[in-house]
C-alpha cells in the first residue's frame, strides 16, 4: 500500500489550504475563508474515515493528520487573535498547551523511550472546541445573524485547553515516575 494515498492526499491538501485560508482572510474574502475552511473540515473528516474503512492507515498519516490540524489551528489561532477576532491571551494558552504536551512528550521519551502518548478524550475535546471556535468566528463574519455565543465558546475553549494541558502534565509525570 502507498503511501501517498486517497486519505494522506487528503491531508496534505489541507496544509496546502491553510496559505489560501489566511490570504482571503487578510484580504477580508470571509466568503472564500469560509469555503475553504469547510474544504479543510472535510478533508479532516474524510481522511481519516476513509483510512480506516479501506484499511488505508500509514505512518506519513498517522503523523501528518494531527501536524495538519495543528498547522490549521494555530495559523488560525494567531491571524484570528491578530485581527481582533479572538482574545491574544486565548492564543497563547492554546499554544503554550502544545508546548508544554510537546515538551513533555520529549521528556517522556528521554526518560522512558516511549515514543508514543495516546490523545486523552479530554484533549480531543479540547481540540475539538478550538475548531468549533474557528468555525464559528469564521461564519459570524459572514452570517452577522448568528447567535452571540463566542464569548462562551472563548472561555469554555479556554478551559478545556488549559485542563487538557494539565491533564497530559499530569498523565506525562506519572509514567515518568512509575
């Protein structure tokens, strides 16, 4: 089996969207960012089940699906923050949580030579909220009738990021002690 097959083709075409996304976004085309984040959702939904129901799973997509989402997120996250549009402090918590999960994931392996961390529900959720926090500022721009709820979305974002990053701190000096 390929590497470069039907869900990592997938994959990469939602990196390649993210310069695209950012460009109508400062040129205040929130018509084209919208189409173009939908495209990446899809891509997102659709790699992965179709990895799994055509037994098309890879080591190139196990690791680029979740580098991809990150990309998108944090590009997102910053031009977002940068515009206005969501909180800077929401920003940096978002991203120093990546830090802190990527440093201890570094820590863990040094010590323990594991090289892999299994996302907790608690993180998923976490990164799931980011996107449906993207998602909405990206349709208020364009559907100024939508309910005003980013303020809650904002701050329920924001503790679940910071949970989850407790979390895996947490789950990451446990095994380090054990």
């Amino acid at each position: 089996m390929g590497t470069l097959n039907l869900p990592n083709t997938l994959t990469i075409t939602r990196i390649i969207l993210i310069p695209l996304f950012v460009t109508s976004v400062i040129y205040k085309r929130y018509d084209y960012a919208l189409y173009l984040f939908a495209v990446a959702a899809l891509t997102d939904l659709f790699d992965g089940l179709i990895a799994r129901l055509r037994n098309q799973k890879t080591a190139l997509g196990s690791f680029l699906d979740p580098l991809a989402d990150k990309f998108l997120l944090v590009t997102s996250f910053i031009l977002f923050a940068i515009y206005g549009l969501i909180p800077t402090w929401l920003t940096i918590t978002m991203i120093s949580r990546d830090i802190i999960v990527i440093t201890g994931w570094i820590v863990l392996y040094i010590v323990t030579h594991k090289t892999k961390v299994d996302a907790t529900m608690l993180g998923k959720t976490a990164i799931a909220l980011q996107f449906v926090l993207i998602c909405y500022v990206v349709l208020d721009l364009n559907v100024p009738s939508l309910p005003h709820v980013r303020h809650y979305l904002i701050w329920i974002t924001a503790i679940l990021t910071i949970a989850s990053g407790l979390h895996y701190a947490y789950r990451g000096l446990k095994q380090t002690s054990a």
